[in-house]
C-alpha cells in the first residue's frame, strides 16, 4: 500500500504533465507486465501514478528524478517497498550501462518529457545489451515517426536510428485528458524491444548516422544532391541505389549498405 502523494505544481521547465487516469494507468502496465525478479527502471516517477502499479506487480524498482521537490514525496508514499530506489538526477546523462552491472537487462519505462524524448531515446539507444526492452508515453508524433516505414512522410533519421537498433510496436493513444495539467497534442504508448541480433549491421555505426544525418538534411532533395560530399551518383548506382531516389524512400537496410561500402573504402 501507499499514501496518495502531496499536491505538487507541474514545472514547465520540466515538461512535466503528471498522468492521472486509472484506466490508462492499468492498460499501460497491462502492456508493460511486470514480473517478479525482472530489473524495472522508471523514468521520471512524478507522483509515482505508474510507480505504484509497477511496484505491486513486481515488487522492486528503480527510478531516475531530476525534481528534486518530488523525491521526499516519492520516499513517502512507497516507504514500505524495501527494493524501491530512487537515483537523482538527469536521465540524459544517465549512465544506464553502469547501472545495469551484473543481472538481468534493464526493462525501462516512462512517461517522457515532450522536450527531451528524442535525445533521451537516442541516448538509450546506445546504451546496448543493458535494455533489455522500453515502453514510453510519448508525444503521438514522436511515435508516429519512430514507428514509421520507408517511403511515408512520418520515415527520417529517428526512425532509422531507432529501428536499426530495435523493434518498434505503437501500441494506443492517449487522450489530452488523461494529464493533469492538460497537454496540448495526443501522446501514444511506444514498445522498443531490441534486437537480440542486429538485422542489418553497419561496420561503423557513428559513420551510418552521419550518413543518416546528412541524407535527411534537406529531404525534398535526392541523394545524389544531399549525399554528394560522401558518395558518387555512379557509386550509389553500383550498390543498387537510384541516386535520383529522396531519402525517406531509403530502408534500414539501404542505408546500411551505403555505409559498409563507404567503410570498406576507409570514407
């Protein structure tokens, strides 16, 4: 059991909107299932909505809070879960490699802020075999471009990053309503499980998004315009690859061949 935490002010700076449907909460641990034994790490707690059903289902977890006024709070209210630790800090420099150490792989959950969702999720891309999956309240359009498929206009660097390291399932969306405060757009309940064997791997990761990054730089141009300082048009036709092609029409795949080949010539 557990207190019902105080009233605390929701700080812009934090991004923070605190979720407080009941129905949303159970249906995003339905998607989650926690199970006894598994390693849980929150992100973000706020007053703990998900922390507690987390709790209760798995008996033990960890969670990241830079609030610092939440904390005692948070102490409170789950004092009576011994296997309950709280790391304060900033997720985007968290360390999640260091925390994992021996043990299973880290089951990371979340209700991000709008303002940093992108860089925390590329920051937990590169933390490797220390996930061991991800589920994330996120703004719906965030989802839409991690979820998205080649050719549509939702595909671009995010969903290339995202999906060469993981599978990525958009699972439901969730309503301004479920927030208190209310935010302005709809979010959405993304699962990132990544892959047990990478399916396309670069020789050099940095040197594909680089490439990645640049390709999409100017996306209503082809890749033999965006891409000319890396690659020659003749080059691109060799591996397979319309250079008059744009680069949202490109797969994981694709990308990933242009890559090797500029590592194999040392590019």
């Amino acid at each position: 059991m557990s207190s019902r935490p105080p009233m605390h002010r929701a700080r812009k700076r934090f991004g923070q909107n605190f979720l407080r449907d009941a129905g949303i909460i159970s249906r995003i641990v339905r998607a989650i299932g926690p199970r006894s034994g598994e390693r849980l790490l929150e992100i973000g707690p706020g007053q703990g909505a998900l922390t507690g059903p987390l709790l209760e289902a798995a008996g033990a977890l960890e969670v990241i809070e830079l609030d610092r006024d939440l904390i005692p709070g948070l102490r409170v209210q789950f004092f009576n879960y011994p296997d309950f630790v709280i790391h304060e800090g900033d997720a985007l420099k968290f360390d999640f490699r260091a925390l994992r150490r021996e043990g299973p792989a880290l089951r990371v959950v979340g209700n991000l802020p709008y303002n940093i969702s992108t860089p925390l999720i590329v920051h937990l891309l590169g933390a490797g075999d220390a996930i061991a999956d991800m589920h994330f309240m996120l703004q719906k359009e965030v989802v839409e471009r991690l979820a998205a498929s080649p050719d549509s206009a939702d595909w671009g660097r995010l969903s290339v990053m995202a999906q060469y390291y993981c599978r990525v399932d958009s699972l439901f969306v969730v309503p301004p309503e479920a927030f208190v405060p209310r935010p302005k757009v709809d979010s959405a309940i993304v699962r990132l499980t990544p892959h047990e064997r990478l399916p396309h791997r670069a020789r050099d990761e940095a040197l594909l998004f680089d490439l990645v990054r640049e390709a999409f730089g100017q996306r209503r141009k082809t890749l033999r315009n965006n891409l000319k300082g890396r690659i020659s048009a003749e080059a691109l036709s060799e591996l397979g690859i319309d250079p008059g092609r744009r680069p949202q029409t490109l797969s994981v795949e694709e990308f990933v061949r242009i890559a090797n080949s500029l590592a194999e010539e040392g590019a």
